[in-house]
C-alpha cells in the first residue's frame, strides 16, 4: 500500500510555474487540424518527458494510403508517440490523448480574451488556451503524476502505455485506429478526452455525415419554366428526412441512461440523432439553381448498426426523388466514428467509480453513469479490439468550452485529475 495522504499533500504542493511550463511547452505548438503539420514539433516537444522517467520511445507513423481516405487539407506525416514502461506488473493499462486542436477562430462578437496559444493562468487558478481542455490538458496531467510515482519511488499496478495520438478531431482514420490495428494497445484503455465531473460515461454515439446533392437545371429566373429548380426539388425529401428524424429520435438505448429532455425533465435513456445542418444552393436571384447541397448529420448510439443507418436514410431520400422533379440525386456517406459502449461492470471500471469517491470525496450515488451524443476515437478500438473496458477521465468541466471561444480548464481539477490517476494506478481498491 501507498501513502494516500503523502500522494495528496505532493499533488496539492506541485508549483504552478512547473505546471504551467508543462502547458506551455504542450499548448503553444499549433497542432491545429485541418492541416495538423506541427507532430512532428509536438513529438520533439513530449518525448523528453518521457525519457527522463525511464519511458521507451517509439514513432509511429499512419501509411499515407490510410490518411488519403480524410476528406481533409492535410499535411505533413502524421506520427504518433508510444511511450511504454514495464513494471514487472500482470495486468497492463493504456493511456491515450491526441496532439491535435480544433482551429481557435473568434466567433462573431466574442473574442479570444489571450492568445489562444500562449496559455494563461489567472490568479483565480483558470487557465485559458487552445487544447487545455481538449486534449493537452489531461496529458500534462499524466505527466505530472508519472514523474510523481518516480518521485516518490512508488510501483505502479499496471505495465503503463501512453500513447499521443494524431487527427482525432477530424476522424476517419486517426492515430489510434491505427496503433489499435497494429497491437500498440494492451490491457484496459484510459481514455483523457473527457470530464473531470463525477460522470462515467457508459457510451457514446458514432457519427455519420451524409451529404446530399440535388442536380436541377440553371435558367433565368424570369424563364424559370425553362429550368430544373435544384433547391425546391430538395424540398420532397428534407420532408421525407425530417419524418425519418422522428421516428429515429423515438429510439432509445436499452441499457444505457442518457441526458434529461430539457424542457420537460424527462429520463430517458441515449436516442440517437438525426440533424439537418447544412444547406446551400444559388449565386444570384436571377437564376434559377442548378445545384443544392445538404449536409445530413447522425449520431448513431451502440444499439444500432451503421448498415442499417445508412440504409434508412438511402430509403428516405430515395422516397424524397420520387416526389420531386430533378434530374438526379447523389449521396455520399462519412462515416467518422463509430459507436461506443462501455462494461460498467468491468474490474478497472469499478475501480474508477471509486477513485472518483475517494478523490472528490462524494457519495458513490452522486456519481452519474451515462451516455452521451459525443464522439471519440476510443470507438475504432473498442471496435477493432472488441472490448468495452475503456475508462473516459480528463481535466475539462462543464464549463470549459471545449471547441469554442476561450478553452479553460481550472488548477484546482488539474489537481485533482493527478490524484485520480496515481490512485488508480497505485491501489488497490
């Protein structure tokens, strides 16, 4: 057994310029994807860290042949770090972040209040920055409690990996899918691309992009007779796509509890979602359209299977073209990610729920076990490696605005994220 207390007392007495010379090193490189042409700065930039706890380091770079199938501008080789380190241990645990952020853009009115990769720290404990919450946070989090258990001469439970991982943010072929693929992940997977809040999460949803296209035929608006109007012949099957969006909403997970409605308070359990997001059509009102594109968005929960999906939605666009007077219908499928659903029952499962008991020190019944409409890359290896023993932890909070406008986390649940991960990895619950 390990000294709680002596854990806790060196996680609440890490100097805050060490962490933020951490964050700094981690958030100022410009991992944004699309292009995500900075990895190999980023990998430079962690592996020392790594080294100096006695770490093997190996690249891993995805085949171009798999990063061609991203409908994205990427550039540059996408190298993933696996840093691994035996412990004479029987049981092995994976840990898992990706390098990349989401394009720090102001939006409209509201802008970035420092620059989104010069983290910052309030005096308050708030830190502001690109990537803090989702995902460079958590990961200097895992730094902070390994270089601990080196501190403090502590021998850890599990044979530990982690693995910094390339283009979870836009899908498709990540990193992991492909570390996963190759057998670079062993034991129970520990996921850091989620929430410091007493939640486990017990699913999340596939996402699906349907693209739609409606082919018409241009002519002057004042001879519109003469043209084949693309944007109202798209009007038959949005009809048709929003009849299918109520019965897919009307589903439920058998299993897996979801969010409360909002106006009503209702419990259910996780619904999928069908979403119309995008549409555009024209150049001018004097002429009749030609073309008009809609970008169907699908979440898809762990009770579903993709073919099934995507078939329905084939069948209610096929249904819309029957009722409409274009001249053709195309339709593309991207299949992003795929669901995930998690063994709340499995050993290191249960053991998080109480990690969480002891480090927050609240009532297991205040706990919440859910699912939610989010996505993850963790969901090509639950599918690759057919396993649900796959833990979701990380240093964001309810409000931290992941993908938004002034990224924060707080000092306070860096803290606590340490202490959640060096319990897990050094009791015996």
């Amino acid at each position: 057994m390990t000294d709680i207390e002596q854990i806790f007392n060196e996680v609440d007495n890490l100097d805050r310029e060490k962490i933020m010379e951490l964050m700094q090193t981690l958030v100022s490189i410009d991992t944004t994807v699309p292009p995500g042409n900075s990895y190999r700065e980023y990998v430079d930039a962690v592996s020392p860290y790594f080294k100096e706890i006695g770490y093997s380091l190996e690249e891993v770079i995805v085949p171009e042949k798999y990063i061609e199938q991203i409908p994205f501008p990427l550039q540059g080789p996408r190298i993933n770090l696996v840093a691994t380190k035996e412990f004479g241990q029987e049981k092995y645990i994976t840990f898992c972040g990706h390098m990349d952020v989401v394009p720090a853009v102001d939006e409209g009115t509201e802008k970035w209040r420092f620059p989104p990769f010069e983290p910052t720290m309030l005096k308050s404990g708030k830190i502001y920055g690109r990537g803090v919450a989702d995902n460079k946070g958590a990961m200097v989090c895992l730094i902070l409690a390994l270089q601990l258990i080196e501190k403090l001469n502590i021998r850890p439970k599990y044979n530990i990996g982690v693995l910094n991982c390339t283009d979870e943010e836009v899908g498709i072929y990540p990193g992991i899918r492909y570390l996963a693929e190759e057998g670079y992940i062993k034991g129970t997977v520990f996921c850091m691309d989620f929430s410091i809040d007493p939640i486990i999460l017990m699913g999340s949803a596939g996402n699906l992009d349907v693209e739609v296209e409606t082919i018409g035929r241009s002519s002057h608006s004042g001879l519109s007779f003469l043209g084949v109007n693309a944007l109202e012949g798209m009007i038959p099957i949005l009809v048709e796509l929003m009849k299918l969006k109520v019965v897919v909403e009307e589903r439920q997970s058998k299993d897996i509890p979801g969010f409360p409605r909002m106006k009503t308070a209702e419990k259910r359990n996780m619904t999928p979602l069908l979403n119309l997001d995008i549409i555009n059509a024209g150049e001018k009102s004097n002429i009749v359209p030609d073309v008009c594109r809609l970008v169907i968005n699908r979440r898809i929960i762990p009770d579903e299977k993709y073919e099934d999906v995507k078939q329905e939605i084939m069948d209610a666009i096929e249904r819309g073209k029957q009722k409409s007077n274009v001249l053709d219908v195309k339709s593309t499928f991207i299949y992003d990610y795929p669901p995930l659903k998690v063994d709340i029952n499995a050993p290191d499962i249960q053991k998080i729920i109480k990690v969480v008991k002891l480090v927050q020190q609240i009532p297991e019944e205040k706990i919440r076990m859910m699912g939610m409409s989010i996505t993850f890359d963790v969901g090509f290896v639950a599918q690759i490696l057919n396993t649900q023993d796959i833990i979701l932890r990380g240093v964001a909070n309810a409000g931290s605005n992941a993908h938004g406008v002034n990224e924060t986390i707080k000092l306070k649940d860096i803290k606590k994220f340490v202490k959640e991960i060096l319990v897990f990895l050094c009791e015996d619950l």
